[in-house]
C-alpha cells in the first residue's frame, strides 16, 4: 500500500472563476516520490493548469510529508484556515500515513511531527535538511565506491604475479572490477610518478593493466 496519498480536490479558478477538479498531494512520501519531492523543492508542487483558461497557478492544500531515511515527518496545514481545521486536517492525515506503514516498520519518530507555516516552509526545511546531509540529490559517486573498497583490496591487487593470482583477488574483491578503481589507479601512478617512486609506478600500471583486460572480459560476451 502505497504511502503518499493525493486527494481529488474541486476549487474555483482565481483567473476564470471555473470550478476545477484535480489530484492534489496531501501526502508525500520522499522514497516513494522523489520527482514530486523536487517539484516541492522548487515550490512547485499542486501547480494546476485551469482547462478552461489555461491559467496556473497552485492549490494551497495541507501536506504532510515523510521521510523514513531521514526520519523526518513535517506537517503544513492549509494557509487560511481556522486553527482547530488544521488540527483536524493534521491528525487525519497523520493517521493515514501511519496506518499506511507496516506496524514493524512504524518508529517512535512518526510521533514527532515538525510544523511548517505552509508548504513552502516544508520546502525550506527539506533544503536544510540537504545541506545536512551534504546536497541533493544523493546519488553514489565515484568515491562512495572508492571508499567502499577496502584499502586489503588494493593490497591483494599489489601481490599478484599472475593471471590466476588476479582472478582470486578479483573473486575476493568483486569491486575491483568497477571502472572506477581504474582512476583510482591511474592517480595512485601519478602520486607514484611526481614522488619518483618509478618502480612502484610500473608495478600498479602493470596491475592496472591486467585488471583492465579482465574487466573488458567480463564485459564481452564468452568466447569471442
Ligand atoms: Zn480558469
């Protein structure tokens, strides 16, 4: 069952005074939507085009937004309504979302809802919670690998004196055959080179060659 949750909503054009049907979220589930999750960084979100005018322009609703992650819950009531409204609107969506999430997987943070002004305070909360988290979106770099890859990697890769030596070291570190290690390599030969240290140099280039072949036979197809 999905988490996040849109609500068929009617509203009156401001442009035309048309009345107008659409999907609005009321629930956003940052796993769940992380396209939707940026058109609400963008304060994009609930943008509706009017059929009749073709006029745009946002549907101010209340947002109750979740990320397991990050365990976080912010609540945004809907701006223009009374206090003891949005108090209602709070608790039911809160115990949708809850209901939504499999009583294994519920934390004690669900309990802890922050309160935003209104949805582009969420927003701004969700862009603070970026630059916590070191920028957005978060997606594994070449260094995440990098560092994945246990300097005893490197180590085995430096002992082998043969091909079968490489295909057990390989077999051990499976990560030794990312494209990336291959950068890695080439810059530990240039730190190598700039130090004078030539023959320690010839030895990774030799190693990084080796490897470079196996990679491109594990990317080929067998027996060609
Ligand atoms: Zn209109």
């Amino acid at each position: 069952m999905p988490i996040s949750y849109q609500k068929q909503a009617e509203f009156t054009c401001p442009n035309c005074g048309a009345n107008v049907t659409a999907a609005v979220w009321q629930i956003l589930d940052a796993q769940e939507q992380p396209g939707v999750v940026d058109d609400l960084r963008r304060g994009l979100l609930n943008r509706v085009t009017c059929p009749h005018c073709g006029g745009d322009g946002p549907v101010r609703g209340p947002l109750l937004f979740h990320d397991a992650q990050a365990r976080r819950v912010i609540f945004a009531g809907a701006p223009g309504t009374a206090d003891h409204e949005v108090r209602d609107q709070a608790r039911n969506l809160h115990a949708l979302l809850v209901s939504a999430i499999p009583e294994e997987q519920r934390r004690p943070y669900l309990a802890d809802v922050d309160i935003a002004q209104d949805v582009d305070g969420v927003a701004l909360m969700l862009k603070r919670m970026d630059r916590r988290r070191g920028g957005s979106p978060p997606a594994p770099s070449a260094e995440a690998i990098i560092s994945a890859l246990p300097d005893l990697a490197i180590q085995a890769l430096m002992q082998t004196q043969s091909g079968a030596d490489l295909r057990v070291a390989v077999g051990a570190y499976p990560l030794l055959l990312r494209p990336e290690v291959d950068g890695l390599l080439a810059k530990q030969i240039d730190q190598a080179l700039d130090a004078g240290h030539d023959r320690q140099a010839s030895a990774l280039e030799s190693r990084r060659e080796a490897l470079s072949e196996l990679r491109a036979a594990a990317a080929s197809p067998r027996g060609t």
